[in-house]
C-alpha cells in the first residue's frame, strides 16, 4: 500500500505547487505600457539612413529569364533562371550590372524601385571585365543615376554600404568596410580582374552588380563575388572598382564593346620562348602602318640560314613581362593613344622604344 500513498502524496504536493504559482488574475483594466522617448539617431545612423534613401531609388532588380522547349509537345516557355542588381547609369535608362548576372539570358527585366517592371536590352559588355550595360525604355523621371566616386584614393577601413537584392530580397542594405585593396579575381572569361576592393558588407548571390557606395553615397565599386565555400557570404566580397567601370562603361555605351589597347603586332608561339628559355613574348610580325612599325620593332625573318628572331618584349614601363597574360594586362592599364615605354632584348642587347598604343581591332 505504501506506493498508494506516495501517489497520493505527490497529487497533493502538485495542486499546492499550483495554486501557489498561478498566474495574476486578468485585469480588464489594463492598458499598454507608456513608450520611453528615444531621443535622436546616432550621427552615423543618421548618415546611413540617408545614403540609403538617396542611392536605393537607383538600385534595380535584374531579372533573367530563359527560353526552354516542352520535350512532349514542344511547346516554348520561358523560366527565370537567376536574379541580379544593378543600377541606373544616366537618364538615357542605361543600367550596368555584371556580366555573369546576364550572360545565360534570352530576355531580360529590370525591375525599379516603385516596383514597376521594364524589358531591357543588351547594349554591350565587356566580359573580362565582369561588367556589361543594359538598356530600358522608362522615362526620365523615373531614373535617378548614382553619384560617381573614387577608388583610386580609398584607404582600408574606410566605411562601405552595399545595396542589393540578395536571395532575390530586394533593396537590401549592408554595411562594412574596405578590408584590402589590391586584390585580384578571376572573371568568367579566366581573365584576371586587378585592383579589386575586398568589402566585409554582407555580399550574397543576387547582390551581384549592385553598387559599393561610399559614406558620401557615391558609387565605388560594383560588387561582383563573395569568396564562401557555402555560396553565402563569409565576411569577404569584391567589388570592381569605379575607376574601371567609368572607364569601360562609355566604351561599351558608344562602341558596344572595350576597345583594347594594342601595338600593332602578332606575337610568337608562347612555346617557342619556353624552347629558348627565355621569358618575355617574341614579335612575330609587325603590321605595317602599324605604331610598331613606326617605332622600329624588328618582327621574326626566315633567311637562308633559318630564323632571325625578332624583338622580345621583356618590360612595359620599367615592368616586367613574362608571359602574353601579362603583356596584356599591362596593355590594359593604359588607353589608346596613351606612349608607353617597351623594353626589348634585341640581338642579345636591352633597347628601349616608345610606342603609341592603337586601338585593337
């Protein structure tokens, strides 16, 4: 019997336990508790809340859709099969974005701030450059362009806001700092994109092609990559800086493509200096009329004997070249019509010419 009476002990010690931590009895009374004032926003509140609210009208929502056929009745259709950002360029209703947020399109939207949804156009890209511009018929007023800033000044620590559409939320704002300068990624072409910002504002999948502001609101970068294992942000994105995009992006406004710097040559089989065992790129062919043939550049014979090698290019302003790769990339750095000083091994001997750079066709 004694279980019996534990049982019955236990009840008892549970209804006491009840009644003594029952809940206050309702109050009809009752009201909602007086709201304590906050007082005024942090300066640097104050600064984010406006640069959000003057650069987010310029923010777009890229949509792109592609074109499948039914494999029963083959019937076409058309899917959305990624979003991006991008923003407002000029009052023209031209937009930049990346290039990998439209590269798989068959049509395009873009999507403004007060939700209204225009087709949009290809007008170019560049890209080994990541960077492409679109075009849509929205009428003046309802496009704000970004302040254009600068990034050939920036200083790391130096506040960063990016604006977006990650996950497909659109008009999203994170904050951060520039946490180095100088990097350098990889764009969908396997050409390496140099002087790029790293950020730790959150930057995740559909951010791409928006815009990396300064704390004057003005345009920086255009964030580009996250570097994450998982495809979310890690606290490490990029951003091609603006210096670039106000460079390329007139370009491909007026011609529809970057016109590349050149020299007016054709350049010898890589393997060839790799059988020489020298670095540097050999001058096949020199194009005539060519600013290389005015120059002097010695291109490579054939003679009786066999081949006269022609100039090897092995520094462009004092900068080494050791590949094709990197003759470019150093190309690329100037404009056409800029002089540049080429370093050549000429008959065993260092002579140094100066070339205007022309445009590559």
């Amino acid at each position: 019997m004694k279980p019996l009476y534990l049982v019955v002990l236990l009840c008892v010690l549970g209804w006491l336990a009840f009644q003594t931590f029952q809940p206050a009895p309702l109050d009809p009374r009752a009201v909602p508790r007086a709201v304590e004032a906050r007082g005024d926003l942090a300066s640097d509140e104050r600064t984010t809340i406006d640069i959000f609210r003057n650069a987010a009208p310029s923010v777009v929502y890229i949509t792109s859709i592609a074109v499948r056929r039914n494999l029963f009745n083959l019937n076409v259709y058309e899917i959305p099969q990624g979003t991006g950002s991008g923003f407002i360029w000029d009052k023209q209703g031209r937009i930049v974005t990346n290039f990998h947020v439209i590269s798989d399109a068959n049509r395009l939207e873009v999507t403004l701030a007060d939700h209204t949804t225009w087709k949009a156009v290809l007008v170019g890209a560049a890209p080994d450059r990541d960077l492409a511009v679109l075009q849509i018929s929205a009428p003046a007023n309802k496009l704000q362009p970004l302040a254009i800033g600068e990034s050939k000044n920036l200083l790391v620590g130096q506040k960063v806001f990016a604006i977006g559409n990650p996950f497909g939320l659109d008009q999203t704002l994170t904050t951060g700092v520039v946490s180095a300068l100088g990097r350098e990624i990889t764009a969908v072409t396997g050409r390496t994109i140099h002087d790029v910002i790293q950020t730790d504002a959150a930057i995740n999948p559909g951010n791409s092609g928006g815009p990396l502001l300064d704390s004057a609101g003005r345009l920086i970068g255009v964030n580009t990559a996250i570097y994450s294992p998982s495809g979310a942000s890690s606290g490490i994105g990029f951003a091609v800086p603006v210096g670039e995009v106000n460079r390329v992006v007139p370009q491909i406004i007026s011609k529809g493509k970057l016109i590349r710097p050149g020299l007016g040559i054709a350049l010898a089989n890589p393997r060839l200096m790799e059988e020489l065992g020298l670095e540097g790129v050999m001058v096949l062919k020199v194009q005539p009329g060519s600013s290389a043939e005015k120059a002097g550049l010695r291109g490579t014979t054939q003679v009786r004997e066999g081949l006269v090698l022609g100039d090897i290019i092995v520094a462009v302003n004092g900068k080494k070249i050791k590949d094709y790769d990197n003759l470019r990339d150093e190309l690329e750095r100037h404009e056409v019509g800029e002089s540049i000083a080429l370093t050549l091994l000429r008959d065993s001997a260092e002579v140094e010419v100066r070339v205007t750079l022309e445009a590559l066709e």
